[in-house]
C-alpha cells in the first residue's frame, strides 16, 4: 500500500493518476486517432470505459491506495482525505452507478442501510452527535465524480458549518400550485396511481392514514382503467373543484418555463431594445 | 409512536393541510412551505422517529424508494437538472424537527443553492487514527466481511492503553 497520498479523491475529479490503457475490449472501438469512439462503442464498452477512468472503482478494486473503514460484497466505505469535518465517509457501490435513479431498489436499500450503520458508527467513534447524510445526483446539484456516492458528515456543536443549512424562501401561491399539479401527475404515474388531481385550494389536502375501506377503494382503482367518458363523469360529480385533466401543450410548456424561472430569480432580464454603441457607430 | 406537538406526526396523521404529493401506509411526501428551491419536497415516515438511527430497516427503505422515485420525476415534471438528498441527523447536523425527514431538492445551474465546501487538509496520522477509531465500531456491522489489515480485535470494549498500542504498531509497521 502506498505511503504517499499525491492525488485528491473525494470530490476532486483526478486527472494527476497517470495515463490508463484503454479497456480490452474497448481496443477495436477507438477511431483513427485512437480516441474513444463512442459512438460506436456497446454499452458494455462505454460502461468499461468508464470505469478505466473512475478512480473510485480503481480504489475499490484496490488498485487505488485508500482508507476504508467499511465494505462488503455490495458496497465499500472509505474516507475523504479532503474532508468537510473529520471523519467524513464517502459511501460507495462496488458497481459503478452515476446517479440515483440507475440503482436498482434493493441496492438503494442496501446503501441506505449501511449509511445508517455508518452514521451510528461515526457518534460513537467520534463522540459526536449529529451526522449529515447527503448525496448529489447531477452537476447542477454539485457532483463531482462519476461514481454515485453517498456523504456521512460528522458534525459537532459549534463546527462552523454552514453548507448544509437550507435557506427559506417564498414561493407564491399559484406557482405553488404549477409545481405541485405537474409533480403530482408525474408522480401518480410513476407510482401507479389513478386519481384526478385537483387545483385551486383543494390541492392541499389532509394526510391520511389508510382505512380498510380505503385500501379496497384504492386496490379497486387501481386495476379497472376508466374511459375517457368515465373520467368526466366523475368530474361532474365533482365539479365544484377546477380540474386540468389534460393540459395542452402550450400550457404546459409555459408552465414549465414558468417553474424554472423560479430557480434563478435573480437572474438579469434579457437586454431588450437597441444598444447605445450600435447608434453610435451609425455616425462613424 | 406519535407525538403531540409535532408538526410531521400532524400532517401525517391528517391534522395540518398541505401539499401532499405522495403517501401510503407508512409515508407521506409533501411540499416543504418554505423551500430551498422550487419543488423543495419533504420525506418522512408516519410514524415517529427523531434519528436516522432509531428507523427501522424496512421503513428506512420505504422512505428511500420514494425519495428515489419522486426526486426522478422532478427531471421531467420540473426540469430539474439534478437533485439532492440531504438529512439533517441530530441538532449538531441542524435538524429542525424532531421527526425523521428527508429533503429532497431539485436543482437547476445557477440556482440559489450552493452545497460546496471548503476542503480541510489532514495529515496521514490524523486520518490514521480516524480509519481505526470508525473501523472499531463498523466490525459490529452485520453483513461485513470485515478485513482487518493488522490486528485481529477480539476485545469489544478497550482501554485507551489498548488503543493507543494498536496506533504505535500500526506506524511502526508502515515506517518498518
């Protein structure tokens, strides 16, 4: 095991490691300048491409000095060396996932898991009393390596830390309503639900544990799709509530754009109307 | 288990109105009503639990099915461009009710958040002693096929001797 540690990992993307030979079977799949073709590389030889250049799965092959405090036949535990706070554990999978949504739901519970163990671990080990468990999927939520990874921070009373507190802002009412009426659809289809969902004030509802009654309801939904017909009876009985039952195109691209306009609210308008210097080199 | 005056208990059990995006037995999903950012959405169990410690496995994978699966629709229905899952695990970690939660965070380039930190340097030694003192305790997590590189540890329980003779064996072996 090497003694030295001249290369940040964590966070930091790696390019100091030294050159790579290109994946076995990726060696037929480089063009004429012996660049990567990607292209027209299979799956399985982007998928061995990226793991060539992912310095976390070198470091869980053991290729990679590194320290770990944890790992088992899914998953590998290993310290940051460029920690937020002492101890900060970096959670890995031993198959190399980008984000979130590529982990199959028992691998996700397998991770999840073991970040709790490891949070538990982390109280005791370092007599502290509070850990952050945090994961980002996607450049614009701040990831920076190619390897899905679950953060296990350490925090202490009076740490100085502030990355994590969340700030509050407002979000007016009807853009609340934009928001929650597309996530809802989208959600209700992932989940399988069929419901019509409501706008106006009637999309705040109450929470509810669910009945016997309930759940016979649900299950009885569930698999007896209505027709189109059937829906706007449904919708008659319940007319009192505004219902989008299919939003046209338009609307919904105006809403869309709506919605990510409340991400940046502070970004500067569009310059409109004519520039000063365009008139003044009318005169030249 | 329930508690009387907290707010995830109340809107779980149906006492509070809001935006409820998603729930079933033993989960509730809603709207944050003071977002991070747009689509800030809240995971919780129904029932209480105040650390990440004391929720049980089987609801603990509840809670991350649908934090995975609703923070995926927020690519389409909100395009977002990425997403965090982030929890506030004791005060210390700035947790702010006493209920177990999750937050997810939709997040566009350029948006109001910002979770980069300030890397902190730390010496071989220092990082040395963290990898021994976290291993003490994650030999107690099941399902590990452990490796211990230098000393088999058959003492649960230590005396600080034991621990630091560990240490100066260890350094000894790497400068030997």
């Amino acid at each position: 095991m090497s003694g030295g540690h001249d290369h940040g990992h964590g966070e930091h993307e790696d390019h100091g490691h030294g050159s790579h030979d290109h994946a076995e079977g990726a060696h037929d799949a480089h063009d004429s300048h012996g660049a990567p073709d990607l292209k027209n590389m299979t799956p399985e030889q982007i998928r061995a491409l990226q793991k060539q250049n992912c310095i976390f799965c070198h470091i869980i092959a053991g290729r990679v000095a590194a320290k770990k405090v944890y790992e088992d036949e899914h998953v590998v535990a290993i310290l940051d060396i460029n920690p937020l706070n002492p101890g900060h554990i970096l959670l890995l999978p031993r198959e190399h996932y980008q984000i979130m949504p590529q982990i199959p739901e028992d691998m996700l519970n397998h991770l999840m898991s073991k970040a709790k163990a490891l949070s538990h671990s982390v109280l005791r080990a370092l007599q502290v009393k509070g850990t952050n468990i945090f994961i980002a999927n996607g450049a614009a939520a701040g990831q920076r390596a190619p390897h899905f990874m679950v953060h296990i921070i350490p925090r202490a009373e009076g740490d100085n830390i502030t990355t994590f507190k969340l700030p509050k802002s407002k979000i007016g009412e009807e853009d609340t309503e934009t928001i929650f009426h597309h996530l809802k659809t989208k959600v209700n289809k992932a989940f399988g639900i069929k419901e019509e969902i409501v706008t106006g004030k009637e999309g705040k509802e109450k929470a509810h544990h669910h009945t016997e009654e309930e759940k016979h309801d649900k299950h009885h939904k569930k698999h007896s799709p209505q027709t189109h017909e059937e829906k706007h009876e449904v919708h008659k009985e319940h007319s009192p509530h505004k219902e989008i039952e299919h939003p046209d195109q338009e609307k919904e691209e105006a809403d869309l754009d709506k919605i990510t306009s409340l991400f940046t609210p502070h970004a500067k308008e569009e310059k409109k109307g004519v520039s000063l210097d365009k008139i003044a080199n009318l005169f030249k | 288990m329930t508690t009387e005056n907290c707010r995830i208990c109340n809107i779980a059990q149906g006492k509070e109105e809001v935006y409820v995006i998603y729930q079933d037995e033993t989960t509730v999903a809603f709207l944050s009503e003071q977002p991070a950012v747009p689509g800030h959405i809240i995971v919780a169990p129904k029932n209480h639990f105040t650390i990440i410690e004391q929720v049980p496995e089987s609801l603990l994978n509840q809670c991350a099915k649908v934090a995975n699966k609703i923070s995926t629709c927020t690519f389409e229905a909100l395009h977002a461009q990425g997403t965090n899952v982030l929890i506030h695990n004791g005060i210390p970690a700035g947790q702010e009710h006493a209920h177990f939660l999750m937050h997810i965070l939709p997040r566009r380039q350029a948006d109001s958040l910002n979770f980069q930190w300030q890397l902190k340097q730390m010496s071989e030694e220092e990082l040395s002693t963290i990898e021994l003192r976290i291993k003490e305790q994650t030999k107690n997590i099941s399902g590990t096929h452990h490796h211990e590189e230098h000393h088999k540890e058959e003492h649960k329980s230590e005396s600080i001797e034991k621990r630091d003779d560990l240490r100066v064996k260890y350094f000894l072996r790497r400068v030997g």
